[in-house]
C-alpha cells in the first residue's frame, strides 16, 4: 500500500538523485531510498550527468526491473547545477525530494522534510547539524555565507543544502527561467517566500569520491556573488575607476616634478591609469551587455526513458520513439 504525500493538495513524490560517475552507489542509494520511503507514491528520477564508470548501466538495470525508476543521460558532463535541474524538469510528481547518490542525506531524513512541507511550505532545505565533510569544505562554505547573506546581503536559506523537497511547479519555473548565472538556492527566495529550513543529518561519504572540487565551488560561489547582486561588480569597478583618478593625478604630478620623480614614473603613472580606466569599463560592460546576452542550454540529453523537449535532446533522430533517446548506441534500451 502506497500513503499520499501528506499536503493538502498533491501526492506523490519524486526523488531526483544527480549522479556523476557513481557506479558503487547507483544500487545502495536505490535500496536506501526504496526502503526508507516506499511507502510514498514514488518515481525515482536518475540523472545520469555525463558519466564514464558504467553508471549508466546501472540506472539503464534499474529502470529495466523497477517502473518507478526514470532516468534522463547527458550527452557530456554539465555539472551539478545542470545535473539536478534536469531532473526538476522532468520529475512528474508534485513535489520533488532532491538526494546526492552518495548517500550522505539518510533517506529517512526526509520525513522531515516532508512533516515541515505539511506546514504549508513550497520549499524545505535541510541544514547539516553535524556536517561530516572536510574542514576545508565547512569553512568554505562559512565564508561563503558570510559573504552572500551577510556582506553582498543576497538572500540565501542560512545552512540550505541541495537536500531538499520543493514543490515541482517552483522548480520548474525556476529551470525555465534559464538563468545565466543558475543558482538555485539563491532563485527559491525570488519566487515565493514560503521557504524553511530543518536540521537534518548528515554522514561521510563511504564509496567513491567528491565530485565536487574547489574549482567549481569558487565558480559556483562568483555566479551567485555576480549573478544575483550588483554589489560586487559595481564596487570592482568603482575601485578600478578611483585608482585610475588617482594613478592620472600622480602621473600629472610626476610630470610637473611635484613627487620628486622624473618622466618615467610619470609615463608608468600614466599606463597605469590607462590600464586601471580600461579595467572599470570593461566590468561595467561586462555587467551590462552580459545580463542581456542569450546563453547555451543548460543541458543536452543524448538518453532517456521519459519524454524530454525536442530543444534539451542533443539529437532528434528519425526512428527515435517519444519515449526514448538513444543516438548512441542507434538502439533501444528500455521496453
Ligand atoms: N554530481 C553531478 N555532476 C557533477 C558533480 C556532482 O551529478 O558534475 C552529483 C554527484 O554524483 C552526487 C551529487 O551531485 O550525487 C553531489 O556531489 P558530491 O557528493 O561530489 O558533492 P559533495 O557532497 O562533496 O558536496
Ligand atoms: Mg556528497
């Protein structure tokens, strides 16, 4: 017997699991997910992002065994970002739970969520009370608090993590917004204020390895620090401009010999105030035209088992069912 998802309105959830080269943790996360939370009317969504270590045979074995397993493939690595947005999209339930595959959310942890959604909340992101992560990763993400909520003020859930339920209509508006800079935390508060956060627990991760680097996760962070303020762009280049200002005076005063140095400081003044007025006008055209400029998709699918929007496959292959995308492999892979 399958129990409604206890909101007013909706039942049915679906687990969307991003995974990028997670062949050890495909079958686990399944059998923990199945096991903590089969009594939901239940899709599991798998989003295959790009991997190269046989996760996507797993899901393909899953989805094969199992009707409530769905699963759309990347034709490359698109990141994290990307990876759960796809499921978002394409999720088919009202309410959506995203899970690392990793399994460092317990599954059942997110009956808490679910009780917190009951409340009357379109999105309820769990906060790691005992985070067991590097420190170099919970310091990271101190500073990286400190920064957006408290110095750039953008409004961001203290603590939110990617373990989350939210109301599948949200999460999609909020992929078809095509954001330049995607982030998601960060888009939840624009579109409703009827978000929360619970604590929840949080383990290490046993097989395999972060996907996560310091690479992304600076990137990531400058996205959110560029994309949902103009804070830090408008004070990079007003620096920019007050140190040219000042480089043209010091030049002029080198020139005239107030600063007691001859010609050469006086040209090298003068570069650099070239240099430092090229630089503000560069940050603000950056600023400006980029916020107008039309990016790639976020995602491609070369593979599914779902029906995915003509403009998210890779290919439109003649002979391909609606229910299938395989140019790949040119064959089916589902029945
Ligand atoms: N992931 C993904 N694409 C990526 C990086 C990560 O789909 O480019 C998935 C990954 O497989 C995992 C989840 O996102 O299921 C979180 O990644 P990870 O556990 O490496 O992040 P961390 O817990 O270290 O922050
Ligand atoms: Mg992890």
């Amino acid at each position: 017997m399958t129990r409604d998802f206890p909101g007013p309105d909706h039942s049915g959830l679906s687990v969307v699991i991003p995974c990028f080269n997670e062949v050890d943790n495909v079958e686990p996360s399944y059998r923990e997910i199945t096991n903590e939370l089969g009594d939901y009317s239940l899709e599991l969504f798998y989003v295959d992002d790009g991997s190269s270590d046989g996760t996507l045979e797993k899901i393909r074995a899953l989805a094969a065994a199992d009707t409530r397993v769905r699963y759309v493939s990347f034709s490359r690595n698109f990141g994290f970002e990307a990876a759960f947005s796809a499921g978002y999209r394409y999720a088919s339930m009202p309410w959506i739970l995203h899970i690392d595959a990793d399994q460092q959310f317990p599954a059942a942890e997110a009956k808490k969520l679910v009780a917190t959604a009951a409340q009357g909340y379109d999105a309820v992101f769990g906060v790691r009370t005992n985070r067991q992560d590097p420190l170099i990763r919970r310091w990271g993400t101190a500073a990286f608090h400190f920064v957006g909520r408290r110095v750039l003020r953008i409004e961001i859930p203290q603590g939110a993590t990617a373990f989350r339920l939210v109301r599948a209509e949200l999460a999609r508006k909020i992929v078809d917004l095509r954001l330049g800079t995607p982030y998601f935390l960060a888009t939840v508060p624009r579109l409703t204020s009827r978000y929360t956060t619970v604590p929840v627990a949080h383990r290490a991760r046993e097989r395999g390895e972060s996907k996560v680097g310091m690479g992304f996760l600076s990137s990531h962070a400058i996205e959110l620090f560029v994309g949902f303020t103009r804070r830090l762009t408008t004070a990079a280049s007003a620096t920019a401009l007050f140190a040219g200002g000042v480089s043209v005076l010091a030049a002029a005063a080198a020139a005239c010999g107030l600063l007691g140095a001859g010609a050469t400081a006086a040209t090298l003044f003068a570069l650099l105030a070239v240099l430092l007025l090229v630089l503000s006008l560069t940050v603000r055209y950056l600023v400006v035209v980029g916020a107008g400029q039309p990016r790639p998709r976020q995602f491609y699918v070369r593979e599914a088992n779902v029906v995915v929007d003509v403009e998210d496959r890779l290919f439109t292959p003649e002979d391909a069912g609606p229910r299938l995308i395989d140019v790949q492999l040119g064959k089916g892979v589902s029945a």
